[in-house]
C-alpha cells in the first residue's frame, strides 16, 4: 500500500511539471539559491527529489523517504531564504549531507 502511495505522489508531481525541451538542462554547479526559490512549486519539489537521491549513500534501497526530503527542503528553503546569493549545492551540502 505505501509502494501505492509513493507511486501516486510521483504520478501527480510528474504530471504537474511543465514539459521540458530535450535540450533544456538546468546546472545545479550554476545555481543559485534565489533561482532555486524562483523556480517555483514544481521545480522545488522537482529538484529536491533530484537533490534528495544525490545525497543517498550509494548502497541506500531505492526508497523515497518522504519525512526526510520535506524536513531537507524545508531546511533548503530556510537557509536559501535567508542566503539568496549562495551557490545551491553548497547549501544542499551544509542542509543534506548530515
């Protein structure tokens, strides 16, 4: 049932992005915190998600742990918020690599 649940949660926030150009990329070495929170609801959740299997150890199941990516991006937002000019991935790292 909670395979079910996850299934679904990824179902709706994959049908909520926007589509996406084959040649479109975005450069989290090249992104700021403040463009993170300009992206808006669906590339928050969509790098986050992202952010969130980059920090897995390497041996970690496949498993989405919902509880621990909200708590990481609420921390995510809080520190960008107050650190707009703060490169993203040295933010990730000082919020995701505990």
């Amino acid at each position: 049932m909670r395979i079910l649940g996850t299934a679904a949660l990824l179902t709706v926030l994959l049908a909520a992005s926007p589509v996406v150009a084959d040649d479109q990329v975005i450069d989290l070495s090249k992104t700021t915190c403040k463009d993170f929170i300009d992206s808006g609801k669906d590339g928050i959740q969509m790098i986050g998600t992202w952010l969130d299997a980059y920090y897995l150890k390497s041996d970690a199941k496949p498993v989405i742990n919902i509880t621990r990516l909200v708590t990481n991006m609420q921390a995510l937002g809080k520190l960008c918020a107050a650190q707009g000019d703060m490169p993203l991935m040295k933010a990730a790292d000082q919020v995701m690599s505990k």
